[in-house]
C-alpha cells in the first residue's frame, strides 16, 4: 500500500463508519415503527373480538 493510499483509506473508514452508524439507527427505528403497528393491531383485535 502507498503512502497515499493509506492517507485515503485513513480519511474514508470514518465517513462508513458514520455511514453504518446511521445505517444502524435506520434500522432500529423502522422496526420499532413496525412492532408498535404490530402491537397495537394485536390490541385492536382484542377489542374486536370483544365487541367494543
């Protein structure tokens, strides 16, 4: 590896390390979006069969 190439690699690893990172957080909130939807269809339900 070149002197230049290792000035390269060393400016890019924090841009995708931030690039995961947001990535990650992505994630983690479309599941909860999804699991609250999931919870509430289940609550939903329930009154349903109720006949509230």
């Amino acid at each position: 590896m070149t002197e230049v190439q290792a000035v390269e690699l060393a400016e890019l690893r924090p841009k995708v390390t931030q690039r995961k990172q947001q990535s990650k957080e992505r994630r983690a909130k479309e599941y909860q979006g999804i699991k609250a939807a999931a919870d509430r269809v289940v609550v939903l339900e329930e009154l349903e069969g109720r006949g509230s």
